[in-house]
C-alpha cells in the first residue's frame, strides 16, 4: 500500500497523467466523428472527386464538403496521434516512479514483475544458443575451401568447431532449466530444446529451428506477462 508520503511524490506527475488522458478521449472521440464524417462524404462523391480532388467534378458542392471531411479528417488524426505520444509519455514516467513503489509493497505485482524477468532470462539464453549453433554452422567467409587450405589451417578450423559444438553440448541442460523455469511462472508446458546430437549441418539445423520456435513461445509468454504488469500499473494509476 503506498504511503502518504509516497503519494505527495507521485501527486503531480498523476495530475499531468490526468490532464493527458482526457484529452486523449477527446481526441478519440473527435478522430471517430471525423471519421464518420468522411466515410459519409465519401458515399456521395464519384471518382473524380477522390481521385482528382474535384476537377471535372459533376457536383462542386459535394467536392467542397469531401474536402473539408478529409481535411477534418487528417487534423483530427495529427491531434489523436500526439494525445497518443503525450499520454504514453506521462504514463512511462509515472510508471517508472511506481513501479518499484508496487514492487515493495504488492506480492501480485512483485510476482509479475520477476515472470518477466525470468521470461527475459530465458529469452536471452535461447539468442544466445541460437547465435552459438548459428557461429558453428556459418562458414569462414575469409578463408577459401577446405581442400585449398593447409593442412594446419583444415585441423584448427576441424578442433574449432568440435570445441564449440561441446561447448553448446554443455550448456544445453542449464539452458532447458531456464525454459522450464520460465514454464512454471506462466503455467505452461516448456517447448522442447535437445542436446545436440551430432556434428553435421542437419543436426545443427535441427537445433536452431527448435531454439526459433522456443524464442517465439517464451516471447509469446514474455508480451502476457508484461501485459498484465502494464494493467496492473494502469490500474494503480487509478487508484492514487
């Protein structure tokens, strides 16, 4: 629960907060009618009207009153987009004042904030294995083919790759404790991520792909979970 003292420092960030979300309804509201307006001028005019702005128009006055709609219609959208700038940037600073306030004083947010932690971790490490089996399977540009190499330059490359390959190896089940880690913080079942289980391309192929639909169902994890911490931000905004 904040403090009265914790509510004194947020107070007039909030009343900026405020002012920054009526006028996005307003500009909400204004860009719809403008909107509206223009689908309705829209209906009454023929090709030459939207096309050619009126010239060869059959009918002026109906030319003139597209007109006006499409240019309502922009202002309203220029107003809609920097009510939409100024509220977002008033809602990240209060968000960054209240954050870490929740994040002392509320269990349920303290436990959203660590999911997306623990969903970023597990992010980075499966990049991170991507990018490893990625280096062992990419060719050296700067060198020429193997049978055009010498032999000492052939065996550095050959113990190279065998030591980033046991490398990868090494790392594979403190990488799956972090994805099953992720798992249970968002209840879910963790994707599948094997050892490496040979040195050729296709195996090396195989891992990657796995690690590419890993990253996309962690980051689909990721965006629930930091939006839940998003409304529940929202939610404390309302609440001071």
């Amino acid at each position: 629960m904040l403090s009265d003292r914790d509510r004194t420092l947020l107070a007039p960030h909030v009343v900026l907060l405020r002012a920054a979300q009526k006028e996005l309804v307003t500009a909400r509201r204004r860009f719809e009618a403008a909107e509206q307006g223009l689908t309705q001028s829209a209906g009454g005019t023929d090709w030459r009207d939207r096309l050619l702005g009126g010239l060869f128009s059959a009918d002026d006055g109906r030319t003139q009153q597209y007109r006006r709609a499409r240019d309502e219609h922009r202002t309203a959208q220029k107003a809609l987009a920097e009510a939409e700038a100024r509220y977002a940037g008033y809602a990240e600073r209060v968000d960054g004042m209240l954050e870490p306030l929740l994040v002392r004083d509320d269990p349920e947010f303290r436990v959203l904030v660590e999911t997306v932690r623990i969903c970023d971790k597990a992010l980075r490490a499966c990049e991170e294995m991507r990018r490893r089996i990625g280096s062992i399977r990419k060719p050296d540009a700067g060198r020429a083919k193997d049978d055009r190499l010498a032999w000492h330059e052939a065996e550095f490359a050959r113990r190279q790759r065998d030591e980033l390959i046991q490398e990868v190896r090494t790392r594979g089940p403190g990488l799956r404790r972090t994805i099953e880690r992720a798992a249970r913080a968002v209840g879910e079942s963790p994707p599948p991520v094997d050892d490496v289980r040979g040195t050729g391309d296709r195996q090396l192929r195989e891992s990657q792909q796995q690690l590419e639909a890993a990253i996309r169902e962690i980051g689909r994890w990721r965006a629930v979970a930091d939006q839940a911490r998003t409304a529940a931000l929202r939610v404390a905004h309302d609440s001071i």
